[in-house]
C-alpha cells in the first residue's frame, strides 16, 4: 500500500559538470548557463529516519535547503519511496 510523508530538504547541489546552454549566441562562458540540481530529502517512516536523493533538471525551480516536499513510499518498503517536487 502506497503512503505519503513530508520530507525535509537536508541538501541541495548544483551539478556544475553538465552545463546547459539557454541562448544561442553567447557573450561568455556562462552567458545564458543553467545547471541540474540534486536534493537530498530525509523522511520519517514508523519513528526511523530514512534519506533519499532526487535529481531536477536544469531550469526547474529549486527547494530550498530546509524546505519540505511530499514524498510517497510503499508500506513494506519504505526506503524505496519518490520524492514529489
């Protein structure tokens, strides 16, 4: 059976290797540059804590460090859940 919990945002990274061009003519290097992101969110299942990682692609806001998000778990299996953002 499939649950929902609140996770908090314990980290956020940007993955600065794999920049994305937004412009097609550049002044600079990093003239028009947008980079993915990845969060780590821990959540609480029956009094354990639980971490897991989501990637967000780049140009997509970001949660703040801190900040809360849905995440959805299975019952018998609470460590593979899917964080909602």
């Amino acid at each position: 059976m499939r649950k929902e919990t609140t996770g908090t945002v314990i980290s956020v990274s940007k993955q600065w290797w794999l920049k994305i061009n937004t412009k097609v003519i550049r002044k600079g290097p990093m003239d028009g540059a947008v980079f993915p992101h990845i969060i780590k969110v821990s959540y609480i299942v029956d009094g354990k804590e639980y971490t897991g990682k989501k990637w967000i692609s780049a140009g997509t806001p970001v949660p703040i460090e801190g900040g809360s998000v849905k995440v959805v778990y299975n019952d018998d299996a609470p460590t593979k859940a899917e964080i909602l953002y």
